[in-house]
C-alpha cells in the first residue's frame, strides 16, 4: 500500500474508495490478509488520468 500511495500521490482511504468507484484497478489477493497492486495497472492508471487531465481520450 505504501509504494501504491507513494506512486499515485493518493492516501489509503481515497484509493479504496476509488476501487469501489470502479475508478482504480482493483487490487490482487497475495494470502488471507494480504494484497497488492499490479504495477502495470498502476503505471496504466496514471497514463489515463493525465491523458483526461489533458483532455485527450484514454491511452
């Protein structure tokens, strides 16, 4: 979680209720208590929000 916060500028809180949002990608189970996020849906992410950001259409 630390690295996907770090790499999005996004807090805990708002990342999952983007998840719920269906507006992030979404995480992957690593064990009972355990997840974790692609990096590669992560990076894809973030393209996409710059791209709207600039208003252009998705990547």
């Amino acid at each position: 979680m630390a690295e996907v916060e770090r790499t999005t500028g996004l807090k805990k809180s708002t990342i999952y209720l983007l998840v719920k949002q269906n507006e992030f990608p979404k995480p992957i189970s690593l064990g009972l208590r355990a997840s974790g996020w692609l990096m590669s849906e992560i990076n894809q992410w973030k393209q996409e929000r710059i791209a709207l950001s600039r208003g252009k259409d998705k990547c």
